[in-house]
C-alpha cells in the first residue's frame, strides 16, 4: 500500500496516484510525518492518499495516539488538549469547466484558469470516519485529518500519531507534530450566511417534511453550518402557513418557523434573516410578485400591497411576541437590477413601513438603489469595479457584504470545484483586505438531482451552473456530510479574526501579510506552500502582540 501526505489546501483526485503527486512535489510533507501550526480556537488539517488498495471487501478504519499515551479512536480528545477528526473523501463529478466570467465554457476558454479539463473527479465530500470504519470503495482513496485545537489547548508543541488501517492490506501510520500558537482566534465577527432549502433537506434523505426525523436532519444540517462559522440563517415562507381567513384576510401558522428559529439559536447562530418578500417570474423580469394562498399576484396591486401587509403585520408580531425582533434582517426581493430598481425602490419603503428599525438586505445587481437599502451586497467581481461608488454609498452609512455564485469565474475567487481549492478560503481575506463584514452564498444544499454527479446543472433551457455552485454540504444517510471546501471557508473565516485581531494593534503589519497572499479578488495566490508561510507570519505576529 503507497501513499502520500498531502496539503488540506490542494485538490486531491481519485484518477492521480501518490507517486503522481511527488513527482509534481504537489505535497507539504515528509513520507511519513507532517508538521502543522495552528491558533487556538482552531483547527489545523492534511490529506492523505492512500493507493493499492482492494478493490472491495476491505475497510478503513483510524486511531489516534497522543503523546501522554492515551489511545483511542479517531475522533476522541487527547489529553493533550486536541481532538482528531478522521474523514475519507468522496470524489464528485466535474462535467463541465466554468466560464471566464461564470456559469459554464470549454476547456479553450478555461485552460487559463481552471484546475483541469472536465470532466474530471475530483475529492470534495467528507464522509466521517467512525469507530467501526468505513467500507473501501476504490483502489485509491483519500483521507482528510482535521486536528481542532481549542482555546484552552496547551501552547506550545503536542506530538500525535496518527495510523489507518485497512483490512487485508496493511496499514500506514503519520507522525503528527502540533504547534499550538500562543494565539486564540477571536469570536466571530464575520456575518456568513449560506441559504439552504429546508424541504430539500427531506427530499434528499426520503423522510416525510416535517416529521421528527425531518427536525433531527435540519438539526445535522445546522452544526454543519456553524462548522463553517455560518451564524446567519433564513426563514422561508414555507416555514408559514398561511390560510384564508373566511372573511376577506389571512392566518399565519409561525409554529414550523419558531421551532428552526429554537434549534438553530441554540446551535449558536445569532441572526435571523427573512427571506424575499418578492420575486420575479424571471431574472430579466422587471415587475416583482407575491404568492398568497390563491395564487401568485402583482406585488403592487391592491391584493399583493394587502397580502404584504397582512404578512408583514403578523411576521412582526410573531418575532415581538418571542422576543426575536431585534435579531432580524430582512430582504425585499433577490437580485434587483437596473429595470426593476424603481419598483424595488417602491418596495422597500412598503417593507420598511411593517418592520420598522428592521436592517433591509439583498443581493443586489446594481448599486443605482440609493436609500432603499441597510445592507447592499454586491457580487464580489461587482465590487472591485464599481469600488468608488460603492465606497461612497458606506461612507453614507450603507454596510456592504459581498457574495458569490454562478458568477464570477475565471480568476476570481469562488468556492468552485475547477477552481484552485485555496481560492475558498481566500474569500474571507477578500473581506479582510476590503473591510467587508459579511459574505453571503445561495446554495447550501440548492442541488438538483446527484449533488455528487451532477455538478453542472441545467439552469433554464440551454445554460448550466458550475460545478460546486449549487451546494457547499453533501447528504449522506441520514444527514448532511462537509466538504473540502467548506472547510476552506472555516478556515478562511477563522483567518479574518486574526487578521482583524492583528489590524487592531498593527494595520500595516496586517495588511502587509494579507498582500502576500491575496491583493485583489483575481489577484490571489493559488499555493499552498505560499500561503502558509503568510499564515505562520501572521501567527508569529499576533504572538508577538501578545495576543492571547
């Protein structure tokens, strides 16, 4: 059996075998240790692939040995203050290369940016490698070892072994060496938020909506939102029931809101984000609707003004009565853009009647929407090109987020599966390096059909998503499973407190590490070896502060 350690940072890919990858000198370690550096408050990962393995029958399986002598499975705490994660990852996919300014292209288009030519698979989904192991399924396979170091973690150097056995074929055992950083990272600051489909949630595990196996799902699914620092959540309207009233109004049953309001305030998320009010029929359309239990009306007409005030009226009462007013944000209607902004105008203020002191946010294509908005969010390819104007709006008191999604490509930072995998975590330096407070992403679990084979969805008639754009989770069983880039976004999150933790004792030195790696958002270093050595300099600085 051969194998390979490899950097959390880079793409592994089923096709690829450890000797392919040393030749390339693709990896950040020794044969048969890796030395990692990590903050507190957090977390420190590699890669390991493994080759030559039976094609069935054999299974996986990992312990953990610490350096006070305490054995265990992979996933116990040590009593040297750390926990191992263990993870076998599960390859998708990639039919299709994204284009140069998003959706999908050729690879005569892509071969300047993208990763490789599609199709292709490649390690994304992270199945949990539990006390019993898992069942080989290929001759090669790749393992993803997170060691989380919490904040009362001892600083200074822990020594672990890892060692992962497959049945019938031998094992390999990773000598771990962990330098606890005298660096905790600070609580969450960065407002993130991923949306998700909570009927999906049942759709894609086959249990019936609603029911308490639905709830202990959209629980699953929750904790992997919070591993991503995910502290945002929305509320769709199909977690409200609304009925006629007989007599010319509306009922509104909140019992399926209140209840993922409880569960995901006490996972930890702290704001409450309504979903769109409004919709239009299409992107291009410019006139927005309502849907009301007998049918989907004209936002402006006399039933949609009637059913919006109705709605609004009982959704401000719901979250007054339970003391939840103060935790919202509200969106109008997604995406408005130059042909809709006078109607979208019109809206907003009709929104801002019925939640009064309610933060008003969207996603917006334009940034022509002068005082409709609280919180404008731009794409960040948007952004950089429209950057004076937009600065000028925050000087006025406007906050802007950013987000991405089928857009952008090219070289530009997205959370995209031909995309060099650092660019994930480069995100959130994006939100450093600009002072952006938020980031904001649709597809938690938006996939239509096999999330793992069916990547590049259809999106309308003839145009499809890029591959990774529609879900940053996997379901598996009888719940939701990480991803590679999703832990990428952890991390980067986890890199924007410290890089704001360091700005606040010493701006240049912050921004001076932050330009090492990322200037620009298609001006980002794609290495793994480049990165950690800015990221070691800004552990080495923060502990130079004194910031413990």
């Amino acid at each position: 059996m051969d194998f390979v350690i490899a950097s959390s940072s880079e793409w592994l890919y089923p096709d690829r075998t450890p000797e392919w990858y040393r030749r390339a000198e693709r990896t950040g370690a020794s044969a048969a240790s890796v030395r990692l550096r990590s903050a507190r408050n957090s977390f420190a990962a590699f890669q390991v692939m493994l080759a030559g393995l039976p094609a069935s029958g054999a299974r996986l399986t990992a312990s953990v040995s610490c350096e006070a002598g305490v054995n265990g499975e992979a996933g116990a705490s040590c009593e040297a203050g750390v926990a191992v994660e263990v993870f076998r990852e599960r390859s998708v996919n990639v039919g299709l290369n994204t284009g140069v300014h998003g959706f999908t292209a050729g690879w005569d288009v892509a071969k300047d940016y993208a990763t490789r030519e599609a199709p292709f698979r490649v390690y994304d989904a992270l199945e949990p490698v539990g006390a019993d192991g898992v069942s080989v399924e290929a001759e090669t396979e790749a393992v993803y070892v997170c060691v989380n170091v919490p904040a009362e973690a001892r600083t200074g150097v822990h020594a672990l072994t890892l060692t992962l056995d497959v049945s019938g074929c031998g094992s390999v055992t990773v000598s771990i060496t962990l330098d606890a950083a005298a660096v905790v990272v600070p609580d969450e600051s960065l407002y993130v938020t991923n949306w998700y489909t909570v009927g999906g949630m049942a759709s894609a595990h086959k249990v019936r909506p609603w029911s308490e196996e639905h709830w202990d799902i959209v629980r699953g699914y929750g904790r992997q939102m919070r591993r991503m620092h995910q502290n945002v959540f929305w509320i769709t309207w199909d977690l409200v029931v609304a009925s006629s009233d007989g007599g010319g109004g509306w009922r509104f049953d909140f019992n399926r809101a209140k209840r993922l309001i409880e569960e995901y305030l006490g996972l930890g998320f702290t704001v409450i984000e309504g979903s769109p009010v409004f919709g239009r029929d299409d992107w291009s359309a410019n006139e927005f609707k309502i849907n009301t239990p007998e049918g989907r009306v004209g936002a402006l007409t006399p039933e949609g003004c009637a059913y919006t005030a109705a709605l609004l009226n009982a959704w401000r009462a719901f979250l007054l009565e339970n003391g939840w007013y103060d935790k919202l944000i509200q969106h109008v209607g997604d995406e408005p853009h130059g042909g809709c902004a006078a109607e979208y105008r019109i809206l907003a203020g009709i929104v801002r009647r019925y939640l009064p002191g309610v933060k008003l946010i969207d996603a917006v294509e334009t940034h022509e929407l002068y005082g409709a908005l609280d919180i404008m969010v731009p794409k960040n390819d948007y952004y950089e090109r429209n950057a004076a104007v937009i600065e000028n709006l925050r000087a006025r008191g406007d906050e802007i987020w950013f987000y991405t999604c089928c857009i952008p490509g090219g070289k530009y930072c997205n959370r995209l599966l031909d995309m060099p995998l650092i660019r994930s975590r480069m995100l959130h330096w994006g939100n450093y390096k600009y002072s952006i407070p938020g980031f904001l992403h649709w597809g938690l679990n938006h996939w239509r059909g096999d999330p793992y084979e069916d990547t590049t969805p259809l999106n309308g008639p003839t145009n499809r998503l890029p591959a990774g754009d529609t879900n940053i989770v996997y379901p598996l069983g009888a719940g939701a499973i990480p991803s590679m880039r999703g832990e990428q976004m952890r991390a980067g999150a986890e890199d924007f407190e410290l890089l704001r933790a360091l700005a606040e004792r010493d701006r240049a030195a912050a921004d001076a590490i932050c330009a090492r790696v990322f200037r620009a958002f298609d001006d980002a270093d794609n290495t793994p070896d480049c990165f950690d050595d800015a990221h070691d300099a800004l552990l080495d600085a923060l502990s130079k502060q004194q910031y413990i």
